[in-house]
C-alpha cells in the first residue's frame, strides 16, 4: 500500500513535467534543410496550379500535402490574389501591393508553416532587394520575422510547440510598389524534442507500475 501512494505522485510529477515542457515556443529557420529536419509530415503547396493569367477571388481553401489550410488577403478594398510566375513556376502574390496576406485554418497538427518570401512587380515578375514582414501567431501569442533584400530562395520557416492560429505576409514599404509573394508554403507537424519523450516514456512507466501494482494486490 505505501509503495502506491509513493508511485502515484512520481506519475503525476512526471505528467506535469511534460505538460511544463508543453508552454508555447516558437523557432525560426532560415534554411528549407534546417525547417525539415525540425519537422514531420511536411507538405508543399507549390500553388502551379493556379492561372497566372488574372484575378482569383479570395479566400481560397487549400492543401499543402495532407494539411488543409485557407489562403486569404486582408485589405479595405480587394481581397483578390494574383498570381504571378516565372515560367511554369507560379507564386502567389495580393492583387494589391499593401495588401496582407493571411494563412489560417490550420489542422489541428500543424506546428511548423515555413517557405519563401519576397516581392513581385506590377506585371508579376520577381522584383530584388523587397522587405518582407512576416507574424507568426500561435497559442503564447505574436512571433515576428523580417526578412531583407529577399531573392527567390529566400526563405523562412516557423516551428512551434503548440497550435498554429495564423502568418500573415506583408510587404514593408520602401518607395517602390512591390506585391508580397510567395512560393512553395510548407505545413508540417512537430517533432518532439527527446526531452519530452524521455518525460513521456517516465509518466507512462510510473503509470503502468502503478497499474501492475494494483493487479498484485
């Protein structure tokens, strides 16, 4: 009997600890590689599916491999997407340039949302040296990242340990009309930490003691 009450407050010790371990943070990749290897289940919408030809009319619901998410453009007057490319490779820019792009409506499994970011011109083309602000909401709140002098290959990448609620994309004005852009938007799930599976892995083992004790007496 003294041996139970023993095990049962190391199992819940160790359940906390792993819900302690669980507050919210965030981390930043500025590499496509160091964003994968962070990640699990990653997904790429690479939107050349979209006619770059003209206007689409916002919110577009998307998928990026097995995670939903929608696509949506915050501006008093167009909420409209224009695609833009280079070739068959098309992106995915605002219809106007100070607009915001939001992605939002994630799956419940996604705690990473990375790709690149950067500007394009009035006609679509990619346009150099463009100032990119990107905000990262999730369940401890607003995570921002600027981005400078972006190219094509510029990329950024947010992974975080709890829910994922929203990134917006905006374009940082810099005297010249640019359209914020992007291309190849990742989703993807966490990988734990091996701390917390060392924590999980004691809970359940301090659980399963208790249980096997129970069966004894």
């Amino acid at each position: 009997m003294t041996k139970n009450l023993l095990i049962k407050p190391l199992a819940l010790a160790a359940l906390l600890s792993i819900a302690g371990a669980a507050q919210a943070t965030v981390t930043t990749y500025a590499t496509l590689a160091s964003f994968t290897a962070a990640t699990t289940a990653i997904g790429t919408d690479s939107f050349d599916d979209l006619d770059p030809s003209g206007p689409i009319e916002g919110p577009l619901d998307r998928n990026a491999g097995s995670h939903a998410y929608q696509a949506s453009v915050n501006h008093p007057t167009s909420t409209d997407f224009w695609p833009s490319n280079s070739g068959s490779d098309v992106w995915l820019s605002a219809n106007a340039s100070n607009g915001i792009i939001v992605f939002d409506h994630f799956g419940a499994d996604v705690r990473g949302v990375g790709g690149l970011f950067f500007g394009s011109n009035a006609a679509g083309a990619f346009l150099a040296g463009q100032t990119i602000k990107l905000k990262l909401t999730d369940a401890d709140g607003v995570t921002e990242q600027t981005l400078t002098s972006t190219t094509q290959s510029s990329f950024l990448g947010f992974v975080s340990n709890s829910a994922i609620s929203s990134l917006t994309v905006e374009r940082v004005f810099l005297g010249v009309a640019a359209w914020p852009t992007i291309n190849n938007l990742n989703l993807a799930a966490a990988v734990p930490e091996p701390s917390t599976y060392a924590l999980m892995l004691a809970g359940l083992g301090a659980v399963g003691l208790l249980a096997r004790r129970r069966k004894s007496i």
